[in-house]
C-alpha cells in the first residue's frame, strides 16, 4: 500500500508530472482473519504447518 512509484507510471506512458497513483489491496490473509478470527497476520508467513493445514479443503 502507498503511492505508486512514477517510474512505474511512465513506464506505462503515463505522465508522473500530471498523474499520481495510490496502491492498495485487500490480500488473501486478511479475509482469512476475518472468517476464521486469526489475530497476528504474521501466523502466514512463519511456515508451522500445524497452522497453515488449518486452511487447506
């Protein structure tokens, strides 16, 4: 999240002096806190697989 680099804006040919951009996401762990009540995001990245086999189907 944050502002878009204006290299990359003029890579696409857009102009960095006229234009701005804002980048942001909603990513797949944080929907998953929300539905299962995980509270530290951290918990997907440590590789315990205790936890991470919580989530296959």
């Amino acid at each position: 999240c944050g502002l878009v680099n204006p290299k990359v804006l003029e890579a696409c040919e857009i102009d960095s002096k006229e234009w701005q951009g804002f980048a942001f996401g909603f990513g797949i762990e944080r929907m998953a806190m929300i539905k299962y009540g995980i509270g530290d995001i951290r918990l997907f990245n440590e590789n315990d697989l205790r936890f991470l086999r919580q989530f296959q189907k």
